[in-house]
C-alpha cells in the first residue's frame, strides 16, 4: 500500500479507538500502530501477559478471571501506568479498548500529563447498528479449516460450505443475535458518557467505519499525520 511508503512521522501521542465490536476498531488500531512503530495497547493482551509472567498484579488479577468476574479498575489502571512508562511507549501507543468509562479517562488524563503527553487523539469509528448487526450476526466460520466467512458481505459459493476444504460453516454462539444485540446495547450505554467527554475536549474525530477497511484506514491515517482537520 502507498501508505507504507511515506516516510515514518513520529506519533508522540497517545491515540484512543473507540469503537463498538465489529466496528473494525483492532484492524486499525493495530495497523495505525505498525505504522508508527509504536505499542499496541490492549488491556485484554496486558492481563493475560501479567498472568502469564506470574507478576504480582497477574498474581493478583488470575484468581478473579478465572472466576470470569470483572478485573477491578484499581488493578487495571495501575497495569496500565505501569505499560506506559516503559520506554518502547516514547513515541506514543495506540490504546484499543482502554479507557472504557469517564473515571478511566480522567485517570489517563492524568497520566499522560505526568508524562509529558499531550491530550490524546480519540478516533471514533463510527457505523450504523444495523450494519454491525450483519457484520457480527452474518459470521460463519469452517468447522475444519476455521476460515471467516460472512454470509451477507463475504458469502461462501455454496451455502453453508466452505470454499477452501467443504467443511461445514457454523455460528458462533456469541455471534448469535441474541447475544449480539444485547451487546451493542450495553457497548452503547457505556460509551455515551465517554464520547461525550471527549467530544467536549476537542479530542474527538468522528470516522465513517461503513466503509472499506483501506478507505477507513486512509482517513485515520490522514486524521492523525494531521494532514486533515483540526
Ligand atoms: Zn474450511
């Protein structure tokens, strides 16, 4: 891609995805952060690595995942601190999933401050529900093989049967509609106060994610090397 052909800009900044699931919010966080040769921060990626390493919070945190409860927010934000003072995030990080409530926000706020960072760049992608209804309810993958297929955007040529090994295409429990709608509810209703927050800080950039992958990717790009807007 021409993209890849620029020369490399320095990020210097903290960016923030918010996006609901299926919005395409990991693609672009991880590719935006390869770009910009900086971490890509996901609290999910950070506890399993604590837990793995058997690190005093891993320690702490493993017991609670393990009963599937949530990882109490004291323990997360400390994880977090601690991510962001190591000297790979320099140059920036690129934050996929973290913060998740105002508190969280106004804590990073704080943090970045302490740092020297300026106010993050919030990238809000943007996309109808009924869309991501297709998107998440539309996943079929290959009992065999385990290929992705989605029978309303990437239909296989035979339904129900996989192209590459004809192995039967099946649903995913979570990507039944039942469990997805409610979902996108509760994603929404917890996020509202969030983008509000940072919509009143001017932080916020509103990106079109009903679009190709490339044509979204092309945007960000552009929002974050400030070659548009502000
Ligand atoms: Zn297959």
């Amino acid at each position: 891609m021409a993209l890849e052909e620029r020369p490399v800009g320095k990020l210097d900044r903290a960016v923030i995805f918010l996006g609901p699931p299926g919005s395409g919010k990991g693609t672009q966080a991880k590719e935006l952060a390869r770009y910009y040769a900086v971490p890509h921060l996901s609290t999910g990626d950070m506890l399993r690595e604590h837990v793995a390493s058997a690190t005093p919070l891993g320690c702490k945190a493993k017991p609670i995942m393990e009963r599937g409860e949530l990882v109490p927010d004291s323990l997360v934000l400390k994880m977090v601190a601690e991510r962001i003072d190591r000297p790979d995030c320099f140059h920036g990080f690129v934050f996929d999933g973290f913060p998740r409530t105002v508190a969280q926000a106004k804590y990073l706020a704080e943090l970045l401050k302490r740092q020297g960072f300026r106010q993050p760049f919030v990238i809000h992608m943007v996309i109808p529900t009924s869309v991501l209804m297709k998107r998440l309810t539309g996943r079929r993958s290959c009992k065999i093989g385990g290929e992705i297929y989605n029978i309303y955007e990437r239909p296989p040529k035979l339904d129900g049967v996989c192209d590459n090994d004809g192995g039967e295409l099946i649903q995913r429990p979570d990507d039944r509609e039942e469990v997805v709608a409610p979902r996108l509810n509760a994603y929404e209703k917890q996020t509202a106060p969030l983008v509000q927050f940072y919509r009143r800080f001017g932080a916020l950039h509103d990106v079109n994610a009903n679009r190709k992958v490339e044509d979204v990717q092309r945007e960000i790009f552009e929002l974050v090397s400030g070659m548009r807007g502000r």
